[in-house]
C-alpha cells in the first residue's frame, strides 16, 4: 500500500512540474492592459526589498511579479506611457560575485535585459531616471504598499513623498486597484497553476487523514502536509498550515500547530500549496479516531450541504451573491433544525447597549463564504460575496469554503444582554 501511494506522489509531481512556463509575451500583454487603463505619465511598480538578514526567505510581492516574471529583491518597474507609446524598464540589483557568495546569483542588468525580453539598468539609476521623466511628466501612477498609515509611511510611501519634494506638480495616483481589475480574470497557464497547486494540496489532505489518530501532535500532521507539498513540485506552503483539533479546531487561522489530539475530536485542516507562485487553499475536517460522533456528522452534514448549495450557484454571469445567500440559508436552515439557533431568522445583541440586531447565524458563521485565488492566496478577482452588482466573471478563481464552529465559551464571546442571556439559556443544551 505504501509503495503504491509514494509512486502516486512521483506521478503527480512529474506531471505538475511539467506545466508551461509563462511566457513573456503573456506578461507583456499584462502591463500592455494596465498602460490602457492609465492616462499619459510614468508608472512605478514596487517589487519586495531584501529581508533584513540574507538568510531569511525571500518572496517577491504579487502585484511586481505578475507585470515582469522576475522574483529578485531590490527591484522597480518603471513604464512610461506617452502618446507615441508606451515604454517599460526594469531597476536592478546588479551584480556582485562576493554577496552572491551568501545570497546566490542574481541577473544583473544585462541578465535581467536578456532574460525578461525588455531594458533593464541599475537601480542606482533608477532616482535620475524618475526626476528626468518627471521634470515633463505631472503624474505619477504607483504600485506598491502606499496610502496606508499616515504615521508610520512603508518604504514605498517614503519614496514617492521624495519624488513629490522635488516635484511639486506631481500627481500621484494609487493604481493598485486597476492592476487588481487586471489581475481578476486568469489565463489559461495561471489556471493550469491554480490545479496543480490544487492537485498537491488534495494529496496531502489524504495523506493526512490517512495518517492522524489520537495522542498524535498537530505537528506531526503539518510536517507530513508540507513535506508532500515539497514532494510533488510545491514552491511552499501558500499560507500558514493550520491544523487545529479539539477546541482549537474553533479558531479561525490558528497555525501554531503543537497540541496533542484525542480520540473523539475533530481536527480541521485548512492548507494550499503554492505552486510556480500560485496559491491553493482546501479546508476539510476530520474525526481524529476515524468516525463521526451523531452530533459531529450533524453539523459536518449542514456545511457539505451549504458547499454543495454555493456549488450549484457559481456559473458564469451569476451573482457571487447568489452562492452566499445559499449557503447561508442552508446553515440557518441546519443549526436551527439542530437547535443550535432559535429560528433560521432569529437575531442577537450585537452590542450591549442592545442597539444593533445581528443573525443568529454569526455566532457559529462569522466568515465570508470564499474569496478569489492567484498568487496571492486571497487574490484580486469576482468571488462569493454580498454584491449587488458583481457577477461572476469566465476565468475567475475562488474558494467555497463555508464553516460551522460550535465553541463551548460563546456566552463569554455574546455581549451581556438581557435577551442574549435568554438565549443562552435557549440553546445551552
């Protein structure tokens, strides 16, 4: 049986690892759409800064990965949109044989020219190069981590306010939300990705149920989880793998993953794999010794109902309100019939001055029902929401991911109400 599983998982990784490439050309149409949803000027486009130790692992940020393909530190997209066209150059770190001793080899300038396909210089260029273009251009696109905390500016705020001091023109136009735009309808190859990242991950939640039982530690189903990531041509986990048994099976993004489980728990296992810098994320639940207790597959029973609902509603044109709604109707629906709430519609105090009314519901489902999926693991893209207006577009990628959690401290999470305490009493048994 052994021998039959480990020959499953080399299938798998040779399969996976042999996706395409994404091409240059791909990304070169990426920021050929971005430059025509901007007006004449300069953009800029932020990629991550080095950890302060080298040995540290390095992530390059989604947004500058997905318009250049480069994963080096230290790097800046500058383009240029005019009406005779528009232009893109990358800033570099260049290269250095002594540092690249500890931190292994970078592109360099002509490297990076070479291998990205477009112009690239050293990024200690890159301050001259912006006040030149700068001096005729009065606005200034920008992606990167700007516009947040007015007290504490992240680097990338620090240097757009110097480039504002020089110019005292400039308009500066936060562009992050147009790149989302972009970024929400997947290729072909991006969701080739998305599957395989999908693929490993389903492989290790098996591996993982087939291997948990009781006085086993949390950790020890983590390792194995991340180990058949690595396995099967995972980059890495796509967020922290969050194995929770007992009463930490409750707590939303739990990850220190260090309890011993017991027999007639539940363990909840909320992982992705990324793979090739795309992300997956797959939640399932599970019997520590191997069978449901009655109320345990009760409650189990509603949330695969409510998935199952959402899954009906996900075509394309559809409402991403639609799958929300349903789902919700079936948890309302399931937790009343098991007398968890008062009514499919019965509300609580939100507050305790009693002022605002909340569904029931929340007290056991207080996530959303998914969210969109791509490099990042909650990615820009039309998903299950509560919208009006946004429908669900051909291309997109998302997750339906409902979620029941009956915690035995809620009368200390409910605000101390007359009417809560009442219901309280209701639902204590």
């Amino acid at each position: 049986m052994k021998r039959f599983l480990v020959t499953g998982l080399l299938l798998l990784s040779c399969a996976a690892t042999g996706s395409a490439q994404i091409s240059q050309t791909e990304i070169a149409g990426r920021r050929a759409k971005l430059a025509a949803a901007i007006g004449n000027g300069t953009l800029i486009a932020f990629g991550a800064q080095e950890p302060a130790e080298d040995f540290l692992v390095f992530n390059q940020n989604s947004p500058f990965f997905y318009l250049t393909g480069l994963k080096e530190p230290g790097a800046v997209l500058v383009m240029r949109k005019t009406g005779a066209g528009t232009t893109s150059t990358l800033f570099v770190e260049p290269r250095d044989p002594a540092r690249e001793v500890w931190t292994g080899a970078r592109l360099g300038p002509v490297g990076t020219a070479r291998t990205m396909g477009f112009p690239a210089r050293d990024v200690s260029e890159l301050s001259a190069y912006l006040d030149s273009l700068l001096t005729v251009d009065s606005t200034l696109y920008v992606i990167g981590d700007i516009g947040g905390s007015t007290s504490v500016l992240s680097p990338d705020d620090q240097y757009v306010a110097g480039l504002r001091s020089r110019h005292s023109n400039l308009a500066v136009v936060n562009t992050n939300t147009k790149l989302n735009e972009i970024r929400r309808v997947k290729s072909a190859t991006e969701l080739d990705y998305i599957r395989k990242a999908v693929d490993i991950t389903v492989v290790a939640q098996r591996e993982a149920m087939r291997f948990a039982e009781p006085n086993m530690n949390e950790f020890e189903v983590q390792a194995l989880i991340e180990y058949t990531f690595r396995r099967n041509g995972a980059d890495r986990p796509s967020f922290s793998t969050i194995v929770g048994s007992g009463a930490n099976s409750t707590t939303l993004h739990y990850n220190a993953d260090d309890r011993f489980m017991n027999s007639g728990e539940l363990a909840v296992m909320d992982i992705g794999a990324s793979f090739r810098g795309y992300a997956a994320d797959v939640t399932r639940t599970i019997p520590i010794n191997g069978k449901f207790t009655a109320d345990q597959r009760a409650v189990y029973q509603i949330v695969r109902d409510a998935q199952a609902s959402a899954e009906r509603q996900a075509k394309v044109g559809a409402l991403g309100r639609d799958m929300t709604d349903s789902a919700s109707a079936v948890i309302a629906a399931g937790l009343a019939r098991l007398g968890l709430i008062e009514s499919a519609k019965a509300t609580y105090d939100c507050d305790a001055a009693a002022s605002r009314q909340c569904s029931q519901v929340f007290m056991y489902y207080m996530h959303g029902l998914g969210h969109g999926i791509g490099l990042d693991v909650h990615d820009p893209g039309a998903s299950p929401g509560r919208s009006a207006t946004t429908r669900l577009a051909e291309g997109s990628a998302f997750t339906i991911e409902p979620g029941i959690y009956v915690r035995s401290n809620l009368s200390d999470i409910l605000p101390n109400t007359p009417k809560n305490r009442a219901l309280g009493e209701a639902i204590r048994a």
